[in-house]
C-alpha cells in the first residue's frame, strides 16, 4: 500500500498532470491547441534554462572523478541499449531488420523533454541532483545512433546503412544549445546566475507545464493518427524497453555510487527514447526505415508511459537505493 501512496504522489504534480490534460484532450479530439511559435520559444527556453542552471551547479562541485564516472557510464547505456532493443523486436515484432535497427536507435538515445520533465519533479520533491546529468544527457544522444546504425549494416539485408551523420548531430539545434548553455552556466558562476535567475528559476515549472501540455496533444494526436501500425508485440516493446533501460542504468548507477537523485536522472536517460535528434539521424542514413513506426513508438507509447508512469516509478525505485 506504501508503494502505490509513494507512487500517486509523485505523480500528482502540475506537470505531469498538464501532459495528462493534454492526452486526454486529444483523446476527445478537443480543439486545444499551442500556437507553433510558442510552442517553439518554449523548447528553447527549457534547453537554455536546464542547460544553464546544470552548468551553474557543476561549477559549485567542480570536476573529479565521480563526473566522468557518470559520463562512462551514459556512454555504456547508450551503447548497449540499442542491442538490447533489437533483439527484443526481432523477438517480439515481425519487423525486418533495417526497422528493428532504426526503433532501436532511438531507444538508446534520450528524450530531452522527458529529462527536464524530471529535473523538475527532483526540484518540485526537494531532492537534490548533480549538475553534471546535463552533460551525461547530451553525451548519450550520438552513442546510440552508432550503434544501429552498425546493427543495421550488420544485420539489414533490405537496405545498407549510410554514413554516419555525425555533423548534422553535433549541429543539432537542441545539443548545441543545451551543451552551449551548459558550458555558459559553468563560466560565469553565481554571477551569471545572480544576473539571469528570475528568467531561469521562477518562471519555469509554469513554461514547462504549458510545453508539456502541448506535449501531450502531440503524443496523442500522433498515436491516434499512426495506430494502425502498432501491432500487439511493438505496443508491448514500448512499455517495456523503458523499464529494461531503467533496470540497467539503476544497476550501473548504484555501483558507481550515484545519490537519489543523479541516479533517477539516469535511470530517466536510459529509459527514454528520442523523437527529435535520432529521427532525423535515420531519415539521412537509413532512408529505407518506416518513419511512422520508429515515431509513433518514441512519441506515441513511451513518451506518454515514461512522463505520467515511469517518473513515479524510476523515483520511488531510485529511492529504495
């Protein structure tokens, strides 16, 4: 009973609660809707604040071992996850090789949204988190499209992966200004700080309730759209590659002795999966792949599942450690 007390109660905050309004209001195909621009400004000011306030706390830690313990460990995740993916979903799903390459990808990648969706919950719960799990996020989002893209030139028979984008990635807008922002925060200390607070600090849950609001009648919009190519097996890898990925980064975290808070921001990392920077990697490199598919499991199924299930969940297992 303990258990679904601690769980309801990290779930009943602004945030998650605005994504569900948004789920159900495209359920009901409301006409709610977040004007594109704003919808636009508001991405960028969660990249520029998280990125900022992540800087700002790893200069008042200072770099030793324990952040580049961190950085390894994302790396691994990233690295292994999409093997694991893949052999689930040539296991579970009748998709070809090439596709269960491309799905995959994405799943060893990260969510940004999803990772400042549960920056905010630490922040809302009053438990503390390491500056550095910005870095680690940023550090995971190419490891994995390396990784499926070799599965499938190993393994695709219907198509050979292209080459490796690695320009469009490192240019990829939502990196450059999270990593940039990052690397700002770090140089200018708690002056920087002091001069921009009121912009990062106070106004941000109720942006990041708006975002996720619109988030939600994305993810719903585009599942109710694209529910035909859900089969049984790809609906079921979709809830559960992010508890498999959750699994191993609460592992890999406890042994590198991450606190409560850094090692749920990790379990979130290897729980999500990308719909922005994986997307367009494989539409460059390996064209063949079915868009609707790999889109419609990171935006549709696991976006939603991690944001109003799995943040509760990874916190309370997090805890337990």
């Amino acid at each position: 009973m303990q258990i679904f007390e601690s769980l309801i109660g990290n779930l009943m905050v602004p945030t998650i609660l605005f994504f569900v309004l948004g789920l159900l209001a495209a359920v009901v195909r409301s006409d709610l809707s977040i004007p594109e621009g704003a919808a636009k400004f508001m991405s960028l000011y969660l990249l520029l604040a998280i990125g900022f306030k992540g800087g700002h706390s790893l200069a008042e830690n200072g770099l030793n071992a324990e952040v580049f313990t961190a950085l390894a460990a994302g790396l691994v995740l990233s690295f292994l996850i999409p093997f694991i993916a893949y052999a689930l979903l040539r296991g579970m799903t009748r998709l070809n090789a090439l596709n269960a390459a491309a799905v995959a990808g994405h799943y060893g990648s990260i969510s940004i949204v999803t990772f400042v969706a549960a920056s905010s919950l630490l922040d809302l719960t009053g438990i503390a988190s390491d500056g550095y799990m910005v870095a680690v996020a940023a550090t995971m989002e190419v490891p994995a499209i390396l990784s499926a893209l070799w599965i499938a030139h190993r393994f695709g028979r219907d198509g050979a992966a292209g080459s490796v984008p690695l320009k469009e990635l490192f240019a990829n807008g939502s990196i450059v200004l999270l990593t940039g922002a990052f690397v700002i925060g770090l140089l200018t200390q708690d002056k920087g700080m002091e001069m921009i607070a009121p912009f990062v600090v106070t106004p941000f849950t109720g942006i990041l309730c708006l975002f996720l609001l619109d988030m939600g009648l994305s993810a719903g919009r585009s599942l109710l759209r694209n529910r035909h190519l859900l089969s049984a097996g790809l609906f079921a890898f979709g809830i559960m590659m992010p508890m498999i990925g959750a699994v191993l980064a609460l592992g890999l975290g406890a042994v590198i002795g991450l606190q409560t808070g850094s090692l749920f921001l990790l379990m979130v990392l290897a729980a999500s999966a990308s719909y922005i920077a994986v997307p367009a990697a494989m539409k460059i490199a390996l064209p063949q792949a079915e868009s609707g598919i790999y889109l419609t499991l990171s935006l549709g199924v696991t976006f939603p599942f991690n944001i109003t299930v799995g943040l509760p969940l990874y916190l309370w297992l997090a805890g337990l450690l």
